[in-house]
C-alpha cells in the first residue's frame, strides 16, 4: 500500500504488545494506495488512530490503513487496486511518518505480509 520498510511486525512484539497489521516507515507525504478494489466504509479521524480509511473487499475481507497525513477518498466511494488513498503523515511529534496496514478476513487480522508483494 505504501512503498517503503516494515518497521513492526504482525503478532506479539519484543514490548508484548500484540499488533493486528505491521508497520511500514515510508516519506512524509508518500502516496497511500489501496491493496485491493473495494469499497471505502470508513475514512475519518479514529482515536489513536489518526487519519483512518478502511476499506471493504469481496469474500469477506477488508483493509485498514491508520496514521495518515490527508486522506483523498471518503466513505461508499469505490475504489481499484493501486488507486491512491491517502498520503502519508507523522504520526506523533517525535516518530518518523509510518503506515499502520491491517487485513482483516471475517473481521479476523492477518498477516499482512502473506497477501503483499
């Protein structure tokens, strides 16, 4: 969704903490592309989250991307694999500009890594 390096890994992290996606460090301001053709059901400002869009595939499965800078599509808007989303942003004062990916299938997350490139 987001070209760039995986800074966090799907699962339980060295601090135990249990993340749902991975996190991948790319440029302030890097296109955020969707994974898969949907639909857009959520593009707002999620607590902890910041600037969020899920978005609705076939067979039951969705994508969620957090921490944007500015998000381009809103809600019911359909979109195509590779159509850009969102652009990136910091997501604190101090960290680095970062993309927070989930795949969820039947609401369950999934290793991100085993659908991407």
């Amino acid at each position: 969704p987001v070209k760039g390096k995986v800074i966090s890994w799907f699962g339980i992290q060295p601090n135990r903490m249990n993340f749902n996606g991975v996190r991948i460090a790319a440029a302030e301001e890097a296109a955020v592309q969707a994974a898969a053709g949907g639909t857009v059901i959520f593009s707002a400002p999620l607590k902890e989250y910041g600037e969020t869009i899920i978005i609705k595939h076939e067979d039951h499965y969705a994508t969620v991307y957090t921490h944007l800078g500015t998000r381009t599509v809103r809600g019911d808007a359909r979109v195509k694999k590779g159509d850009r989303i969102a652009f990136l942003g910091k997501a604190g004062e101090k960290e680095e500009p970062y993309l927070y990916f989930e795949i969820r299938h039947k609401n369950k997350a999934r290793n991100p890594l085993f659908f991407l490139p």
